[in-house]
C-alpha cells in the first residue's frame, strides 16, 4: 500500500507562483509512473501534468510553459511548480500514481490541496 500526501497548497494573487510537493510512502516510488490532476467546483477531474518513472514528462495544453513537474526518488516526492498562475488554475490539486509494475497494477491517490488564485 502507497499513501500520497500533498502539500503547498494556499492563496496566491494572479501572476504568482506555488510548488506543491507530494510525499510518498513505501519503497516503489520510484518505479511508479506520476501524475497531478485537479478539480474546480463543479467540473471533472482533469489531467495536469505526467512524469514517468525515468523523468518523461507530459503537460496539458493549458499549463503548458507555465507548470513543470518534477521527482525526487532518494526523497519519494513529486513536485509540481506551478508559474503564472490564472483564476482558471484555481481548483483542488491531487497527486496521483497509476500504471502497472510488471504483474503488479497500482492506483493510488492523495487527499488534494486547494490552490486558488485571486486578488
């Protein structure tokens, strides 16, 4: 069993940045592939941003240039460096580790983290 614990989340004004981090438990973390999704009121859970086990990684179009995530394997945490960040970025934020380590499938998720950007 992983548990996933984010943090860093808070109040930040448009224009400004955060870096969330999520810290993991147990020892495959750094074989296990990672994602950062996020939820605003009243909509769907949508893909943030990817990062493979070897460091690959993959941004949606509306972060793009603006997010970047990272990985720490000797300290098992995500980061997520969130740059000129939009009212539209405020939702809540989770980490997320999903795929399969040979015959081992995984899926777990963090509690989230609100970030909302107002003035």
């Amino acid at each position: 069993q992983v548990q996933l614990v984010e943090s860093g989340g808070g109040l930040v004004q448009p224009g400004g940045s955060l870096r969330l981090s999520c810290a993991a438990s147990g020892s495959i973390f750094s074989r296990m592939a990672m994602d950062w999704f996020r939820q605003a009121p009243g909509k769907e859970r949508d893909l943030v941003a990817t990062i493979t086990s070897g460091g690959s990684t993959n941004y949606a179009d509306s972060v793009k240039d603006r997010f970047a995530t990272s990985r720490d394997n000797a300290k098992n945490t995500l980061y997520l460096q969130m740059t000129n960040l939009k009212a539209e970025d405020t939702a809540v934020y989770y980490c997320h580790a999903g795929g399969v380590i040979g015959p081992y499938k995984y899926d777990y998720w963090g509690q989230g983290t609100q970030v909302t950007v107002s003035s």
